[in-house]
C-alpha cells in the first residue's frame, strides 16, 4: 500500500487484504461495467499506440461516449520491415471507433479536434503533448503512467523497474502538464513487483492495471482532486536504444539477472561478435558458487556458465545473427563458445 500525505493509494485487483481491489463497488474481478451502468454523456478521446494500451481502449469505449481515437501513424516493422498498423488502431478499427494518425499532434488541428470532448485519456501515445492539446478537454488530459509517480518519470518505466530491483510497481492516474510526467496524481495502483519478473509478464499486467486504474478514475472523473508529486523524491527512465543492452560481465549476478530479464524482448540484451555482430542473450541465471573470469567460460560441459563480479551467470536461452533462439545446450551442439568483448 502506498501511503502518501492527502493522497488515498487504491490497490490493485484481488493484491491485498480485506476485499479491496480497484474496482468500483458492485463490480466483479474481471467484469467491466456495462453502457447502462456507466455516465454515457461523457464524451472522450483516446490517445495510445502500442499493445499495452489496448484493454484501457476497450474500457473508455464501454464506459463513456468514445468520440475519437488518435494513435500513431503505420510504421515499418518486422524481419520485413513492412508498414504495420499500431495495435490500438487495429482494436479501434474492430470497434468502428472514429480514428485519427497524424504525424504530429503540434499544428495539426489536433486542440481544435479535442475541444468536442470532456475528458481525453493518454497511454503511451508516444509523444510529449503541448499544452494547447492538455488544456482543450473540459476535464483536461488523464495520463495512465506505468509507475508509481513520482519514482520512474520517462519512457521506460516497466523495464527500469525490474532492473532496479524494486519489489513494488503500479499505475499512476495523473492530470497531465506540460513538463515530463509531473502532473498532479488521482490515485495510485499499486502491485508487487516479484523477484522474477520479466518485462512480458509485467506488460501483460499493467494492460490489465490500467483499464483497473481507468475505471476507478471514470466513477469520479467530474470531482476528482489531484495531489501535487514531491519533484525532490523523483527518479527518472529515458527511451532505450539497442545499445542499452550490452551486458557488461563486471557486474554481479543479481544485476545481470535484472538487467536480462528487464530488457527481453525490447530493446534486448547481447555481447558483441567479431565482425561487429551481436550475440543475443534471450535467458540467464545466476550460479553462486561458481568462479570463472570475468566474462569467461567456466570449465563446466554442455553448459554456459560466464564469470562476473561475484560468481557466474548461466545462459540458458540466446541467438546468434540470423538464426533462431535456442536453449544452450541445442546451441553448443552447433557452436563453440565465442569471444567476446568486456564492457
């Protein structure tokens, strides 16, 4: 439970004691109201691009009057690099929501579209709004953040968590202001963060969290009151790059374990090859006990046991340039163990 002064943390779905959950009171785990129940003469926009922003879609549509949705435009994608729709246009589209992709929100009509609308909600949209699209909605911009403000401000939050080894997470519901993720915070959504999470399983689970953390805020969106962050307690995450995932062996088990699990599948861990390829390393965990060199093969058969700062690391799962990804011991089968740079 996150305790902040004046402001009331709602805990997520079916995490704590004593029957609270999220959920607006009469609701099921997992039932989503219907029309009759929500305030259909509120009238909405959406603004998100990627999957996980899907199931908080599908809520506002079910709940509010959904006017439009404003995502990013098709971009290449894939080994093919062919132009693919984001997925919140597909859902939008099987839903016969009005839809718009515009390149830009800046100088493209984009304030005057969202004067029509009470309350615009934004999930990972993918660009820093101007304060002429915040201020257009009666109600304002709700921004749906993948942390618990002010710990995570930026554009990685779920993978800079897991490799912070923060042991709770959540979703935050904010007024949003023109500076990065520093608007005044609704409620927070707290949930557990295990020690073994990965960047998948979390995804999958702050979806879910924020159409949770969309419908509590729908049942008060006319009243809600906004709590100002403490800027001193923020931390911040930026967009990653390719290069954010070579794993550097001077680091200790636990960090490597963190690092791996945080950045698969996006952006990716690796270690570079001659030639300037790039090994992936898909899966890894840490063997205590075990000594070995830094960045070095143990002497340990049909394994791959690596040494760093306080032991080894094991590669269980990895992918060579061009290939497929294979446990380790269907990839010894056709590889000797390669060297590879430290750092």
């Amino acid at each position: 439970m996150i305790t902040k002064p004046g402001l009331a943390a709602v805990p997520a779905a079916g995490l704590l004691p004593g029957g609270r959950d999220g959920r607006a009171p009469g609701l099921n785990p997992g039932q989503a109201r219907q029309p009759s129940d929500a305030a259909p003469t509120v009238r909405t926009a959406f603004l998100g691009t990627p999957e996980i922003a899907v199931p908080a879609l599908r809520l506002l549509a079910k709940r509010t009057d959904l006017r439009l949705v404003i995502t990013q435009p098709d971009r290449p994608a894939g080994r093919g690099n062919r132009l693919t729709p984001p997925a919140v246009k597909v859902a939008a589209q099987e839903l016969g929501l009005p839809l718009w992709q515009p390149e830009t929100t800046k100088g493209s009509g984009a304030a005057e579209r969202l004067t029509s609308v009470d309350l615009a909600v934004v999930l990972a949209y993918g660009e820093l709004l101007r304060e002429p699209v915040l201020n257009a909605p009666r109600l304002g911009c709700v921004n749906l953040h993948g942390s618990l403000l002010p710990r995570w401000r930026g554009a990685s939050p779920l993978q800079a968590a897991i490799r912070a080894g923060d042991s709770t997470t959540g979703m935050t519901v904010m007024r949003m202001v023109r500076a990065l993720d520093a608007g005044p915070i609704f409620s927070l959504h707290p949930i557990p963060l295990p020690d073994d999470a990965t960047l998948p399983w979390l995804h999958d689970r702050m979806a879910d969290l924020a159409a949770t953390a969309l419908d509590h805020h729908l049942t008060e969106a006319e009243t809600a009151t906004a709590v100002p962050q403490d800027d001193s307690q923020a931390t911040y995450c930026r967009k990653l790059t390719a290069d954010d995932g070579k794993l550097d062996f001077t680091k200790s088990m636990a960090e490597l374990d963190r690092w791996v699990r945080a950045y698969t599948p996006a952006p990716g861990c690796w270690v570079p090859l001659p030639g300037g390829q790039r090994l992936r390393i898909l899966a890894l965990k840490p063997r205590p006990g075990i000594t070995a060199p830094l960045g070095e093969r143990a002497n340990e058969p049909r394994t791959l046991l690596i040494g760093c700062a306080d032991g080894a690391v094991e590669i269980t799962r990895l992918q060579s340039p061009g290939g497929s990804p294979l446990n380790s011991a269907d990839w010894l089968n056709g590889h000797g163990w390669p060297l590879f740079e430290l750092g």
